[in-house]
C-alpha cells in the first residue's frame, strides 16, 4: 500500500517542494450540504514525487475525486494546506487558479467533458486558446496532439460522433495541450472496453516515461498495480 517517501522532507515546511510536486497537508474539505455538512476530507497528508506515477483507490464516496480536485486546484480545502508546483492552492483566488490551472496541470475527468458541439481540434485548441497560445501554435500543437493519441484521422469530426475510447483519447490530448509537467485523472477507463483501455494505459505509460508526474483515481485494482504507487483514501484519509 502506500509507502512514505524515502529521503523525503519529513516535517513538510518550504523545502517539501523541491522533491515533491505536491504536497499535502492536514487537509480538510466540508461541503455545506443542504443542512448537513458533508466531511469529504477528514485530515489528508500526502506526498507526491516530482515524476512520479501514483494510482488513487478506495470505496465510492470516500474522498478520491475531492482529493484529486485539490490537487489540481480545482478547488481549495476547507482548512489544512496543499501545495502543488510550490504554489499554495489555499492562498489563490479563483481567477489566480484558472490561471495556474491552464498552464500548468492536465485534468482529465471521469466524463470527458468534451464540448460536444465543437470539434476533436476545437477542443483541444481551446484548452491552449485559455493559456493564451497563438492561433499557429495551437493548430500546430493540436495536430502532434493527436497524432499522439492516434486521432488525426477524426480532427474534424464533433466530439458527439466519437466512440468513448475516442473521447477519452481527445480529453487527454487537451490535458496535454499546454504540456503539463502534472497530469491528474478520474477514472479514465471507466467506461472503455478493453482495447481501448490499454491504448489509454499505453499513453499513460508513454507520458510517465516522458518525466511527467501522473495521479489517476482508479476502481481496477489491476490497473492500480501498474502504478509505482498506490495510495488508498478511506473515510477522507489517506490510509499509511
Ligand atoms: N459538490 C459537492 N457538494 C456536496 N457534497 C459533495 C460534493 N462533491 C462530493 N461530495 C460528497 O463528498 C463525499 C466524497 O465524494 P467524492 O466525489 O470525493 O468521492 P469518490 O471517492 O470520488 O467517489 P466515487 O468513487 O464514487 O467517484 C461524498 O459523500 C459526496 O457525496
Ligand atoms: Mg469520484
């Protein structure tokens, strides 16, 4: 199961992001629900190394997606710190986020997301229009992108006539267009088939070895063993 980094800062504190691109720490998020607080996250501490390849498991409703949500600074704690890329997410403000978010940090989530109406390349390139990338740079990046993913032959088809292996291939190019040195997914294979799956996985692999620090929240304990880590979240913490 999780092991703690070797070597690593161990009382956390401003050298914590040198070695580690995210750093984790007595973090607590409550959603107001209607009347009755929802304690998603009850006191995580966590480490990730800078490179690193780390699946997140655990029982539905138990905190995974919140986690991965403060990892990727889609949303702050309620109270506790989480530091990534040496920026505190706690301290940000919402446009300071979005920023931070499009240059740096690759989401893909659970249901794609795509903008069905646009098309594979519209999507993608919107991804790098948000950083603020030439009209030339993006359709240059765009078509690397998805030759990458095995998609240049669908460049101009709607994300709505795609199959969902498609769709989870385009959703990971567009994570990929502002190249993020941290890659975050929910439950990419989810919903593929086997084939499929192991295309994605075979990406994923590709990235990794590329440098880039990947975090997938994953219910296949087969895929999770393929991870250099695997961190289990029960009851919003992280277990050791
Ligand atoms: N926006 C929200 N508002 C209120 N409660 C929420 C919100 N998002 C999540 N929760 C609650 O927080 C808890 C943790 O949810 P989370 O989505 O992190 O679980 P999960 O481990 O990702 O589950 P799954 O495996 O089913 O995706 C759940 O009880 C959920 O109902
Ligand atoms: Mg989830």
């Amino acid at each position: 199961m999780s092991s703690a980094p070797m070597g690593a800062a161990i009382t956390g504190g401003t050298t914590a992001a040198r070695e580690h691109v995210m750093t984790v720490r007595d973090a607590h998020k409550t959603y107001e629900g209607r009347g009755v607080p929802v304690h998603a996250l009850r006191g995580v501490d966590l480490d990730i190394d800078t490179g690193s390849f780390t699946c997140l498991i655990g029982p539905s409703g138990h905190g995974k997606s919140t986690l991965l949500h403060l990892l990727g600074g889609l949303d702050r704690p309620s109270s506790g710190s989480v530091t990534v890329l040496g920026e505190h997410i706690e301290r940000m403000s919402d446009a300071q986020l979005a920023r931070f978010r499009a240059h740096r940090i690759g989401f893909v989530f659970q249901f794609f997301n795509l903008l069905k109406g646009l098309t594979v390349a519209e999507n993608v390139q919107l991804a790098m229009s948000f950083a603020g990338a030439s009209a030339r740079e993006q359709r240059s990046r765009t078509d690397e992108l998805l030759a990458s993913v095995g998609l240049s032959a669908k460049r101009d088809a709607r994300a709505n006539e795609l199959s969902g292996g498609q769709m989870q291939r385009v959703a990971i190019a567009r994570a990929l267009a502002n190249d993020p040195e941290v890659l975050l997914l929910d439950e990419p294979t989810g919903n593929l088939d086997s084939a499929s799956e192991s295309e994605v996985l075979g990406i994923l692999d590709g990235l990794h070895a590329e440098g880039r620090t990947i975090v997938m929240v994953t219910h296949s304990l087969e895929i999770a063993a393929r991870a250099e880590r695997i961190v289990e979240v029960h009851d919003g913490r992280v277990l050791a």
